[in-house]
C-alpha cells in the first residue's frame, strides 16, 4: 500500500494512533500530532477514512482529517496517550502537560500542566520523553531527572535527582514498578521505584564507543526484552537480564534513529525511523534474531513512526 | 550607484518618530533593526524589528514553499545525458506542477478568503504570478511549432478567463458552426502549415465578401458577428467588457488576423494590442508590462520586473531555475557574483533560512548553487538558534553529512558550553566527543578534578565508571578514567592492582604535574598498611617522584603557611616512604622457609 502524504502548515515532531477499547474490534482512526519549531506550536487530533468507514482491506484511501487541535507552549518533545481521553506531552520548555479530548473528538483542551518539571537552577530545559502506564506516568528531560507523576494528583509523586550526569532521551516501563531510560552517552539504566536510593538499580552500556541512544522500546509481551536506537543507526535488542551486551546488533540506518517500536500485538514485527529519511519495516525469524528487511522509502526525515494494533 | 527602477514603497513603523527626531537602522539577515535616536548618550528603549518579507509567515503559503522545495529539488536531478525532447517534456510536466501547486494553495486561500485580510490580497498576487507563470511556460518552454503558438496561447487565456470565455464563445460560435469546426482542425497537423494558411485566406476573404455585400444586414448582431471574424478590429474593441484584458483582446485579434503567428512577430500585435485596448488616457500596470515584456521574448526584463513587484523572490528564483534548465538564459555573470540563477535561488533561500521552521528547507536549495552555496550555508547554518539538543542534533547532521568540520566543532562547543554552565558533565563530554573535540575533554576533566579537590569525592560516578574508549580523547580525560579507578580498586581493597595503577600514572606522565601531590598523598595510606604492598623498585620510584617534585621552583604565591603544609606534606611522605623501604627490602631479601 502506498503511504498518504498530505502537507499541513507545520512540522510534525511526534505521532500517536488514539488506542481503542479492546472491546471494539476495529482499528483505530483517529490520531494525534504534535509540532516544533513553531512560533506557535499546537497538538492536533486527525482522523483516516470516514468514522467507522474503511475498505474492505483496512486500509484508508482519505486523507487525513483535522478534527480539533490546541496550542502548544513549546516544542512537542514526546506525546503519548494515557487512556482514550487523555493525551501526554513533553515540552521544550520542561513542562508536561496533560489534554483532554472530547469523546467526539470535536475539542481539545489542557487538563494539567506541570511547570517546570525539568529545568536548571536559572534556565528552562526540555522534557524530553513522557511513558505512561495508567494512572502513572514518567518524564525524563535534558537536565538528567527521572520524575514520577500520578495523573490525578497535582504534586509530583517522586524525583530522582541527577539521575544521570547526561541527557535522558526515553524512557519506558518495564515493569508497573521499574523503568528503563537510554542517555547520550549510550548508558541504559534501569531504575526500580519501590527503592529509596536514588541510584539506578542496573547499568548496562556496549563495550566500545560511547554512542548516545536516543529511543527503547519494550517487548509487548518479554519485559526483559529491550530494543534502543542512537546517534549511528545501530538497532540492539537487549535482554536485561544478562549482562552487557546485547544478542542482537543491526547497522539499521546510516543516521540518528528516532524511534523505534515492538508491533504492540505482533512483537516479531519491529519498526524503526531515522533522520536518514527511511522507515524501516523488520521481521525476526522464530528464535530471537532478526533478519529479513522490508524498506519503505519516505520523502523527509521521519521523526516518528506509531503503528496501530490490529485485531486479531 | 545604479539607478532606482521604481519609486520605492514606504513602510509605517507605529509608534517610532514621537519622542525623537532621527531613525537608525541596521540590516539583518531577514528583518531590519530600526532605532530611534536624537544622536545623544539616552538612547531610545525600543528596537524596531521591521520584516522584510511577511509572505513567509503565512501558513498557507508555506504549504507552496514545501510542496514546491520539493519540485525542485526533483528538478535538479533530471540527469543531463536525457535526449533533449525527453527533457522538454519533463520541464513541461515540472512547469506543470509548480503552476497546479499555485492553484492548490489559492484555492485554499480563497477557502479561507475573509478569515485573514492579507489572505485576499494574496490570492490576487497568485493569480497573476500563475498567469505569468503559464505565458512564460506556453512561449519559453513548451516552445510549440509555428502555427500552434495560438491555440496554446488561446488555451493560456481561457484557462484565466474561463467565464468570460463560455459567453463569447457562445455568441461566435451560434451561427456558424460549420465553418468554426473545420478551424478549429487545423493544428492537429492533420495538414501543413500553408496549406492550412491557403485554406484560411479562402475563409477570410469570403468573410470579407459576406460584409461587402451586406448580406448580413437584416441582422445586426449576425452582422456584428462577421466584422469579429474578419477580424475588425473596431468591433472587436467594441466587445471590451467581454474581453476585459487587453491580452485577451490581442488573443482575439490574432485568431482572426493571424492565426498562424510566429514566434518573432508575436510583439509588435502584442504592443499595439495593449494601446488599443487600453486607450491613451490608462497606463499599464506592472502586471501588463511583464507581460508584454513575456510577449516580446525579453527574459531578462520579465524577471527583473517580477523581482521588483513582488516582495518575496518565490517566483523568481523557481522560475529561473527551471528557465535555466532549459537553457534560455544567457550565461552572463553579474558583476555581484553568480550567475542570475544562482543569485534569485540564494536570495531565496537566505530569506527562506531566517524563518524559524522553514530553514531545513533552504539547505537544499544551497546545496544546488554550486559557486557560493556551501558558503552561504556555512554562514548561515551557525545561527540556527539552538533551543532543544534535539535540533542541535538534526542540524549537526546537516553539517557532517557536507563535512563542514568547523560548523560542527563550534557548534558542539557551543552545546557543550552550555551544559557545563548547567553542571551537566555527562552531556558535555557526550558533546566534545561528537566533535571529538579534545580540548574541550581536557576542560571538562578539569572540571572533574576541581569537584573532586573541593567535594573530597567523584561526582557523576556513572559516568566516570563508564568511560569506555571515548578516555582517550584526551591525555587528562584519560587520566580522569583512570584515577577514578584506582579509588575503586582502593575501595574494592585491591590494594597492589591500585597502588600499579598509582605508581603508572606518574611514570607514564599521564598525570599532570599539579596533581602530583595529590597522587603521592592518595599513596600514602597504602604505605601505611601493615602488609607490604609497594615493592623495593616501587618504592624507590615513589621517592624519585618525590624529589622530581620537589626539585623544581618554589611557587612563590604560597603563603608562609602553605609552605609549612606542604613541607610537612614532603616530611610525612620521606618518612612513610622509608619506612616502606625498610620493610620491603626485608620482605624481598627474607627466603620463605
């Protein structure tokens, strides 16, 4: 299927499908956008095909509808969906805020916002990655803090200051109670929460070149199974489990990789982009592996990349 | 200095002039600093910014600048061994689709016509570059052959007056279907070019006849219809409103005058066309003058005019561009540089580079000027403001995929600056090795060293523990590293493997001398432990360091109680060094039994 490109006003930084309740057996149409590099930067909700309505084959021959955006302080640095209604981002300016849609999608609002979530002592500093996990949510920022944050709750839950001494790029769950975070100078470091200290409570790095890492992903079903893409283009699959190195090391991209993705229902299925303007497509054969390549070509740099779940 | 063409446009700045007398200014790379002063020490408070160009900031416009970056660059990469007729047809279709991208966004903007009021007034600028656009793409590049100029030229017209058209067509073509049918057949090339002509004079003259002997004078508008198509051209001036340009006047008028025009006569019907339809008293506006200049094959002055009307050099640069490409522009350079094309695309580009987002798009027209694009680049690559490491990363890549070593040196220098100022020392050191910058690794281990004289402890341990090769960017980095891992050996009561590691960083000089004292003092409680752990030859290292260190000149800025210090320093390491002697000789001469 050939992609859609429709061009819109701004740059795109992030993109995320709006999950669906599991109970629907339908795919998701509706998404979101962040911008950067704006004056004036705004989240946007779009939906594909006519509500309800896509071709036989579920694939969307539309373009992508505006259907309500809000204004945005800042860069959008990460986004993610907290539950249906809610929408999370990291801003340039170290706040994260929390939208809210409305369940017909015609309006978008700003629930919440942490100012200043990350900062130095007399400067702002970006946010630079948001995971949630229903009510909880994380943001790591370019000022080395891991900070931990209940939804409902306006008071920050927990700070591990100085967490690191580099830039945190993302983050992400392992477990309800641990996180992984990847810094630029190629360190994962997994932190466990249910620990005073604020130490991490694993590091683990490749031998050889201190290549920063700019994006992790957990397997949807392995939570020791990890996959992070930095500054060369490498893709490691690492087990957390077992020491330093990681089982799987692919020359991916011949540039920053941005993101990358376990296919969140088919996890031998993995997704990556780069600033070398190619979404890449990667299958593993059964064992841990990975090795045939399927390459989709895109015009501009992708920052993001976001596949929806497909129903069984 | 050169003459001015026109009379230049005055800006208003609001609220500048009330309290001084005198404006000063200052020009930037896209907006100019305006200042108020009365030549005293109190200046004004206020600076001005006035924009050059206020086009760029429009979000719909901007959709015509991407869309059309990445026509060009499609454009430049049309190799050049293609068969010249192959490439016609490409810079046709490329033609093409600049124009259907103009259109895209006007319709947009007419959607949106009320929402903004500089949105109209854009709509009518696109409208008369898409027609100058489509006239230059019928006459320059899709040169058709003599006898089909007119019909490209009538289908050029009715794209623009396409209401205006359905009307006079309706009246021309009511009564005589017959005729109009076998005229419009001609340039299919179903027959020549003369034999078409021959075949026309015939219908012409019958016409004429029809007229002389009144056979249409029953009927006025029958009558009035005959004149048209002989090509009076009273009559056809009588139908002003219904044409309502005069290049559809002059259209009109060449198809039944001189329906088999070329090329080379096409200007003097177009002058004259113009003078009649707009009289003695109307004088031509910029739009009409560009295209007459369009009509009479002058280049040149099609784009200087276009330069000169508009604000924003779009058109301009992408239409020379593809002019160029083709072929027809004379290769003269200008007595500023570059070539014409290569001037307008740099202007444009420059312009495209002080908007905050659009400015990865001005790369790639850089990178296609071949004489001074990677200077203009190289300029203005460095000022990118630099808010988030995530832009500071994308433009890094900018600059080492075109190996500009030096934009990416300053440029990590500058993120690694401002992460030292905030205690970031991981980031820094991230940054200087992306440069691999060793200068910077030194300052930054520096900075390492003095927290650790001041703290009396490692700070960013994980990054120190985890320095990996990137150490050895610089002689003090890597001393850092391994510093920081004698303590840990120390801590971990690796005691021989730390006191190896101490002694080496001496002999090896990979310590600097400062620090030496440090070192000498760290060893000092391996020297007191009960067992033996600096051997015989060790130790007589350890003192000829001493010494060395000793040897050289006082520093005289000691006070008299630093002094004491480190004479006490000197005193208790002599001793715990003899000491150790002592026991290691006995340690080494006693035989195990």
């Amino acid at each position: 299927m050939d992609p859609i490109a429709k061009y819109i006003s701004q740059k795109i930084s992030k993109t995320r499908w709006r999950p669906i309740s599991p109970a629907l057996l339908q795919q998701p149409e509706v998404f979101a956008t962040g911008s950067w590099d704006n004056e004036n930067n705004s989240v946007s909700i779009w939906s594909v095909g006519e509500h309800g309505v896509s071709n036989t084959d579920g694939e969307f021959d539309e373009e992508p509808q505006l259907l309500c955006a809000s204004q945005h302080d800042g860069d959008v640095m990460d986004l993610q969906f907290l539950d249906q209604d809610r929408l999370v981002s990291a801003s340039s300016s170290g706040a994260v805020m929390i939208f809210k849609l409305q369940p017909d999608c015609q309006a978008l609002s700003l629930a919440h916002v942490w100012e200043r979530a990350h900062r130095y002592s007399c400067d702002n500093t970006p946010c630079t990655a948001v995971v949630c996990r229903s009510p909880e949510l994380v943001s790591v920022g370019e000022d080395g803090r891991v900070t931990l944050y209940k939804a409902d709750q306006t008071e920050v839950v927990r700070v591990i200051e100085n967490a690191d001494s580099s830039t945190i790029h993302a983050v992400t769950f392992l477990r309800t109670t641990e996180v992984l975070t990847v810094n630029s100078i190629g360190q994962l470091k997994m932190w466990d929460f249910r620990q005073q200290s604020d130490s991490p409570a694993q590091i683990l790095s490749l031998t050889g070149d201190r290549v920063p890492l700019h994006c992790v992903d957990k397997h949807p079903n392995q939570q020791h199974i990890v996959a992070t893409g930095g500054q060369d283009g490498m893709l490691c699959i690492w087990d957390v489990r077992q020491g330093n190195t990681p089982f799987s090391l692919i020359e991916a991209h011949s540039a920053e990789m941005w993101e990358v993705h376990f296919h969140p229902s088919n996890p031998s299925h993995l997704f990556t982009c780069s600033e070398d303007g190619s979404l890449l497509h990667w299958e593993t054969t059964s064992g841990s592996d990975m090795s045939t390549l399927l390459q989709i070509p895109v015009a501009a740099q992708p920052d993001t990349v976001c596949q929806q779940p497909r129903c069984a | 200095m050169e003459e001015v063409d026109v009379e230049p446009s005055t800006t208003l700045i609001p609220s500048a002039g009330f309290h001084r007398k005198h404006l000063g200014f200052e020009w930037g790379p896209g907006d100019l600093l305006v200042y108020e002063t009365n030549y005293k020490l109190q200046g004004s408070p206020f600076v001005h910014i006035v924009r050059r160009d206020e086009d760029i900031c429009s979000p719909i416009l901007r959709k015509l600048f991407n869309e059309s970056h990445l026509i060009f660059v499609g454009l430049q990469k049309i190799k050049e061994d293609i068969p010249s007729k192959n490439k016609k047809s490409q810079f046709v279709s490329i033609s093409k689709n600049y124009r259907s991208v103009i259109r895209a966004c006007m319709e947009e903007l007419q959607q949106n016509a009320g929402k903004r009021s500089h949105d109209t007034h854009h709509v009518s600028i696109l409208l008369a570059i898409e027609l100058i656009w489509n006239l230059c793409e019928v006459l320059f590049i899709d040169t058709a052959p003599a006898g089909s100029l007119l019909l490209h030229l009538l289908d050029w017209v009715r794209l623009h007056k396409s209401d205006v058209d359905a009307r006079a067509r309706e009246v021309l073509q009511s009564d005589s279907p017959a005729q109009h049918q076998s005229y419009w057949d001609v340039p299919t090339g179903t027959q020549t070019l003369t034999e078409f002509e021959v075949k026309w004079r015939h219908w012409h003259e019958e016409c004429d006849r029809c007229l002389q002997e009144n056979t249409f004078a029953s009927n006025r508008h029958l009558e009035t219809i005959c004149k048209i198509l002989v090509g009076d051209e009273d009559t056809l001036l009588e139908q002003k409103e219904l044409l309502s340009t005069w290049y559809h006047f002059l259209v009109t008028r060449l198809l039944f005058t001189h329906p088999t025009i070329k090329p080379p006569d096409l200007h003097y019907y177009a002058q004259s066309s113009m003078n009649m339809f707009l009289g003695p008293r109307a004088s031509p506006e910029p739009l009409d003058i560009i295209l007459l200049s369009a009509f009479e094959f002058d280049l040149h002055q099609v784009i200087k005019d276009c330069s000169i009307a508009l604000n924003n050099w779009w058109f301009v640069a992408h239409l020379t561009d593809l002019l160029d490409h083709c072929k027809l522009l004379q290769s003269h350079n200008l007595h500023f540089g570059s070539n014409l094309r290569e001037f307008l695309v740099l202007e444009y580009a420059s312009g495209l580079f002080t908007h905050h987002s659009l400015w990865q798009l001005a790369v790639d027209y850089f990178d296609h000027c071949p004489e001074f694009g990677r200077v203009y680049l190289e300029l203005q690559i460095e000022r990118v403001p630099l808010d988030t490491e995530r832009k500071a990363i994308k433009v890094l890549r900018i600059c080492e995929d075109r190996q500009m070593s030096e934009q990416v040196r300053s440029i990590c220098k500058i993120m690694a600056k401002r992460a030292l100022r905030n205690n970031r020392l991981g980031s820094a050191l991230s940054w200087s090795i992306r440069a691999k910058d060793a200068a910077f690794a030194t300052l930054i281990s520096e900075r390492f060293l003095q927290d650790y004289s001041n703290k009396g402890s490692f700070t960013d341990l994980d990054l120190l523990d985890n320095l990996g090769p990137a150490m050895l960017l610089s002689d003090r980095l890597t001393f850092l590293g391994k510093y920081r891992e004698f303590h840990r050996l120390y801590g971990e009561k690796r005691f021989s493997e730390a006191a190896r590691l101490l002694l080496s960083l001496m002999t090896a000089k990979i310590a600097p001398r400062s620090l030496w004292m440090t070192l000498l003092t760290d060893a000092l409680p391996l020297l007191e432990q009960k067992e033996v752990i600096f051997s015989v030859d060790q130790t007589y290292e350890l003192m000829s360091c001493l010494e060395e260190l000793n040897s050289g000149t006082k520093d005289s800025n000691l006070t008299d109680q630093d002094e004491d210090i480190e004479s006490t320093k000197t005193e208790l390491l002599r001793l715990a060094l003899a000491r150790n002697l002592t026991m290691a000789i006995v340690k080494e001469g006693t035989i195990e039994t």
